[in-house]
C-alpha cells in the first residue's frame, strides 16, 4: 500500500528488546565527534608556543592533522584567537581637537544643495612585488594581542596606483611609471590627467586628498591655492586656502 518494504525479523526484535530494556523506541542521544586527547592539544599548543605567527595551515601539515582541527583546538580548547598586525599614525595632543572640528564642519556642510554631488575621493595604494608580507593575511596566535609590528626595508620594487571616485563616476587606476611617487610626479598625474576629466564631468568640484608627503609638495599646494582656492580638501598650512582649514 506504502511501497515500502516492512520491517524485517531483526528490527522488530531489535525494537521489542529496547522497549523491554528502556520502555521507549525513542533514539538515543547521540555521542557526536570525540574531542581531541590531552596529547594532540598539547602538541597544538607547544607549535603555536615556539612560533605564534604560524598558520593553521602550515600547523596542519606539521602535525599531520585536519586544518579545522588546529581551528577548534586554538578557538575551542585553548581560547586563543589570531590577532591582525595594525598600523597606526602618530597623533599629537592638538590633532584631536583638530579632527573633531573638521568632522562638524564637514557635517554642516552635507546638509548644503548640491555639495555631495561636487565631492571627489582620491586615494593611492602600493602593490609590492617582491613578496612582502601583507599584514592582513597574518595572525599572531595568542590568548591576548601582542600589539606586534613589521618591519620592512624601504624602496622594495613596487607598483604605485591612484584613483579618485565621484557621486558617479571613478576615475582610474592610473599607474605611476616612476618606482616612488614624488610631489613632482603627483602634481603632473593631476595636471595632464586627471584635472581635465574633472573639469567636464563636474562643475566647481571639490577634491579630496589624504596627508601623503606627495600631496602636500610645494608645487602641489601652490597649484591647488591657484586653480581651486576653498575648493580641496587635504594636508595645509596657515598660507593655504583649502575648503575647511
């Protein structure tokens, strides 16, 4: 009638011997995965001991166990988690005061018809070729962060790029051809590249930089005074004339 073949002799005594025993044929709670013995935690725990920046994966082949093993035996059994390397830029006691100021003014200005339509974002990144360690592939394994550092030799070969974004449009990548980017080189990528397409796609607009030692060149800030005074925002002095000083 069910299409499906009836129990056979074994699974009804089966079933008849349970009800004798427990007087249910509910199933038993299963035991689920055994955990792993004191030995293998402590093994785990003396590999991650002589090298905290190891990998789980690098760890799993030492070991010759599973990666999510190494995984929940750090998290589960040694409650220690992997920690990023951070990198922070020093602030001096005026700064805050400083930063708090342009957050409210920058706030006020949002609420102005039309002024986040004229904001354009620019922003550089460097790609470095020669295998440098990219810090957020990297994790200190430790119970509490060590607030570790890189250090890393300077004018390793490396790709420089720049790009800028607007309400509607980004503009970009563009390659820097020189190894290292100078105030020189920056102030010709704006000049012969990307002035140009700014002034037919936006009127008065409002262009952002970061503090980057190339964006606040001699000849990159006197070419900003003049040709848009009160309308970057960016790394100035007392004789600059940005948008919010």
């Amino acid at each position: 009638m069910y299409h499906t073949e009836p129990p056979t002799d074994k699974t009804i005594r089966e079933w008849y011997m349970k009800f004798q025993q427990s007087g249910c044929l509910c199933a038993a709670k299963r035991t689920g995965r055994p955990g792993p013995s004191a030995e293998t935690v402590e093994l785990v725990r003396e590999t991650f001991a002589r090298s905290p920046q190891k990998s789980t994966t690098c760890a799993s082949r030492e070991l010759q166990m599973s990666q999510s093993s190494v995984w929940c035996i750090l998290r589960k059994c040694l409650c220690v988690k992997g920690n990023r390397v951070q990198l922070f830029q020093v602030l001096n006691p005026q700064d805050h005061s400083l930063h708090l100021r342009f957050c409210l003014d920058f706030q006020q200005r949002l609420w102005e018809d039309g002024f986040a339509e004229k904001l354009v974002f620019s922003d550089g990144a460097t790609f470095h070729v020669c295998g440098k360690v990219n810090r957020h592939n990297v994790r200190i394994w430790g119970t509490e962060n060590p607030h570790a550092t890189i250090e890393y030799v300077r004018d390793l070969p490396k790709v420089n790029v720049f790009c800028a974004v607007s309400s509607c449009k980004v503009y970009g990548p563009f390659f820097f051809a020189e190894p290292t980017v100078t105030g020189i080189n920056y102030l010709n990528m704006l000049q012969l590249w990307l002035m140009p397409q700014l002034q037919e796609d936006i009127v008065d607009f409002i262009i952002q930089q970061d503090g980057a030692p190339p964006h606040y060149h001699l000849d990159v800030l006197a070419h900003l005074n003049a040709n848009l005074p009160g309308r970057w925002i960016g790394r100035a002095s007392h004789n600059d004339s940005p948008l919010l000083p």
